[in-house]
C-alpha cells in the first residue's frame, strides 16, 4: 500500500500547469493572451468548431437523414463449421463457445455457417444453421438442434402486458 508521506512525482515531471494568460506583459502572455491582435480569432465567444461554416447552413444540417434503425432486428454470432474441429467436447451450445473464446460477443443468437470442414461428430445446439453447415454436421455423424429464438416485444405488446398484470392484480 502506498503511504502519502511517500509519494513521488513521475518521471519527467507529472501534469504540465495551467498556462496563465493575460497576466501582464512581463509573462510573455499578456495583453492579447496570445490571440494576437484583432479579428474573429481574437473574440471571445468565437465560432471556431469544427462543423462550423461562417453562418451558413453547415453541411451536417444541409443533408437529409436517411434510412432507420429497425430496433427488433436481430444480430447473430457467426461461428463456421470448420472452426467447430477445433472444439473441446462433444455438445456445442452458446455457453461453451463463448467459454472457449470462439467469438466475445453472444449477440441475439447463434448462428452456424458452413465454410470448412468437420470431421467430430457433435451435438450443435444454435438458434439458425445455412444448408450448408446442417449438411456437414449430419454428414460427420452429428446432430444440428434448432433452438427457438424468444421474439423481443414490442412497446404496444409490452404496455398490453403491464395492463394484463396491473388487471389481474386488481381481482
């Protein structure tokens, strides 16, 4: 544990101090603080951001938005059949991909894609299967199991739910 008493500055001298501006001619910052002298640069309170275009309708406003984001769409971890030869055990499921690092992110749903091949005979357990991929694992000897994906629920279905609820507690 470290004791204040002592505490050392970091090599090459720690945080670099706040420059004062403005705080006579004898600092080398004073009078004009280093703004130099007139102009909009010299102001406070100047318009110099990035985006900014002098007044005029910046182009970030000009453009049209475009397109949406479908908020129910949902997003597969991909994992291909040729990665599975690769897999310790006889029964592959989300849980035990992740445990062994073959992708970080579970996302919505597992989903098999059937580049390479597999040779183990394996239980895959996934939430979709190309054509492809279902092939070759039956092909190896293995069984590919559907998992069912639970839908999410709108908001129209999630206020109908809380309304059912809120009903059946009232009785």
């Amino acid at each position: 544990m470290h004791e204040l008493s002592k505490l050392t500055p970091p090599v090459g001298g720690g945080a670099k101090e706040k420059k004062r501006v403005g705080r006579g001619q004898a600092s080398g910052q004073g009078k004009t603080a280093g703004r130099g002298g007139k102009g909009q640069k010299a102001r406070t309170g100047n318009m110099n951001f990035a985006g900014f275009e002098g007044g005029q309708s910046p182009l970030q406003r000009r453009i049209p938005k475009r397109g949406f984001s479908n908020p129910f769409r949902v997003e597969y971890a991909l994992v291909n059949v040729g990665d599975l030869e690769n897999f310790q055990g006889d029964s592959v499921a989300t849980a035990e991909l992740l445990a062994q690092n073959f992708f970080k992110d579970a996302k919505d749903g597992l989903k098999i894609l059937g580049d390479g091949e597999l040779t183990k005979k394996l239980t895959v357990k996934a939430h979709k299967f190309s054509a492809q991929a279902k092939e070759k694992i039956e092909k190896a000897g293995g069984k590919a199991e559907l998992i069912e994906l639970v839908k999410k629920a709108t908001p129209q279905e999630r206020k109908a739910a809380e309304k059912a609820a809120a009903k059946a507690a009232k009785k």
